[in-house]
C-alpha cells in the first residue's frame, strides 16, 4: 500500500438504504430470506447435479457453474450486508474493501460468461444436435470454465490497484452496504478518468459482448427453429431456451439499469441507485434455481428424489 504514497482512510462506512434506516431491522428479515434462498437453492442444484448421473450432461454441467457463481456472489455481500442492517456495523476496513469489490466484480463477469457458454449449448443443441455430443465434451465444458474464470480474475485484477493510487480524502462513507468501483471512485480527490475508462472498457468489451453474443446465438436458434416443419417440434426445441432466456434476463436487465443510473442519473434520488444495486446483486442468485427447478423437469425429479430419501 506504501507505493502508491497516497491518502487512504483506514476504513469505509458503509450505507444501508437512504431514508430507511429506521427500518434497517425489518429488512434484516427479508434480505435473510433471499440469502437462504440464494444459497439454499443453488446448493441444491449443485448437489443434484452431482449426485444424479442423468444430469452429468454439457447444459447441466454449465447450471452448475452458474450456480456456484451465484453463491460466490451472494457469500462475497453476505458479511457486510447483514452486518449492515441486522447490526448497523456499518465500519469495513479498506483492504478488506478492496478485496470484497474484486470479488463482486470477478463473480459478476464470471455469471456473464457462464450465461454466453449456455448460449453456445443451446445453439449448438437446437443448430447442430448431431455433433452436440461430440463438441460439448467434458473437456470442452471444462475449458470453458477455466476460460470464463481466468477471463475475470484477469480482467479485474487492476481495479484493486486502479482504486489504491487514488487519495481518498472527500470521505469515507460509502452509498451501499458493500463495495462496487464506481462507488468507492468517486470518493477520490483526483482524476478518476483512468479508472471510468478502464470500467467502461471492461463493461464494453466482457458484459457488452456477452450479451451481444447472446442475442446473436437466438437469432440463429430462431432461424434454425423457423425450420423445422413441425410446429410441435419447433415448439419444444424453443421451449428447451426459455429457462436460459429467463436467467439472461434476470441478469442483464438489473445490471443495465444500474449501469445507466451509476453514469446517467446523477440527479436520481439516491435511494433508488441503491434498490438498483441491490436488486442487481440479490435477484439473479434468488431467481435462477428457482428458474432452473421450475422449468427443468429433470431437476425437479432429482430434487425430489433426494427429498423422498431423506425422508426415508
């Protein structure tokens, strides 16, 4: 930290909802409920996938990326939001800060690339299901999880040191219950256009061009579905995206909502960059095996299955 021979304050306050916070212990409740929900129901997935051998298959072994990278997300907020609203501890040291923003970041790109390789699985499925099996090998999958790992550690890794040559010194109170780049940024008492212009590349150049990829893979589905002469079949091949479309959608349409707030809507209330925030960070991991359980008929029986046996 001594290289940089800048002013850091020893520790963030962080902030819970604006307005709120005499009702900071009523939320308690309802973030509780989503964090079990998150982790309880992800863990579920991950374990029945595991354990079931009918789901040892590429889409599955790609949900269970997905919901390792939900969990990673909702455990690097945990600490600091509960602290936050069921304690008002609202005190984080600042390496401890820098640590649990590389965290967010990282697990955020992370979900964003398992989203574009589940894509990939379903275009090849529905485009190409002859050679599916022989170009979505374990090997494969396992590549592509090392690349969309490798890719956000990488790609993040300056953000921590981007923040550390920075003197913070207009304060230390932070807009939310954890730390995100764009917050702790703006509290420099510098030039912070290296650190907007790295965020924008990064935003462009990763979550810019998943979702670009994406929409481009269903366009190819759809011309592909469009095909098929029959409608029933046309149907259930396009039925077989809709969980996907679903957790794209939950994920993509918060991220660019705060996005555009963080940049655009300086004269917003504060409080609803702070909703926006947290419903970015809280509704993906919450929805997705509840997404996933819900329309995967293939799940449903593993879950049940492993239910019937405890029972047993």
């Amino acid at each position: 930290m001594e290289l940089f021979n800048v002013t850091h304050p020893a520790s963030f306050l962080l902030t819970g909802i604006p307005g709120l916070e005499g009702s900071h212990s009523w939320l308690a409740g309802p973030l509780c409920v989503m964090y079990a929900v998150a982790l309880g129901g992800n863990a579920v997935v991950l374990h029945a996938v595991k354990v079931e051998p009918s789901l040892h298959k590429p889409m599955y072994y790609l949900l269970s990326m997905l919901a390792f990278s939900d969990v990673a997300m909702s455990m690097a907020t945990l600490p600091t939001v509960l602290r936050t609203f069921c304690f008002n501890a609202r005190n984080i040291a600042f390496d401890a800060c820098l640590i649990q923003m590389f965290l967010i970041h990282s697990f955020s790109m992370m979900e964003s690339g398992v989203l574009l390789a589940m894509s990939f699985d379903r275009y090849v499925a529905i485009c190409d299901p002859l050679h599916y099996a022989t170009v979505l090998t374990k090997e494969v999958i396992a590549g592509m999880g090392v690349a969309v790992t490798a890719r956000s550690f990488i790609t993040l890794f300056p953000l921590p040191f981007l923040i550390m040559r920075l003197p913070i010194c207009r304060s230390n109170v932070l807009s939310h219950s954890y730390c995100l780049h764009p917050d702790m940024m703006k509290l420099a008492c510098a030039d912070i256009t290296i650190n907007s212009s790295y965020g924008l590349f990064v935003l462009v150049s990763t979550f810019g061009m998943d979702l670009f990829s994406i929409f481009l893979s269903y366009v190819l589905i759809l011309r592909s579905a469009m095909a098929i002469a029959s409608h029933e079949e046309r149907l259930k091949a396009l039925n077989t995206c809709v969980s996907h479309i679903l957790a794209v959608l939950a994920f993509y349409v918060p991220m660019i909502g705060v996005s555009t707030v963080h940049r655009f809507g300086k004269h917003v209330p504060r409080y609803v960059h702070v909703l926006m925030s947290n419903v970015y960070l809280f509704v993906p991991p919450v929805l997705n095996p509840l997404i996933y359980s819900a329309k995967t008929k293939e799940i449903r029986r593993s879950i049940v299955r492993r239910f019937h046996h405890m029972k047993m």
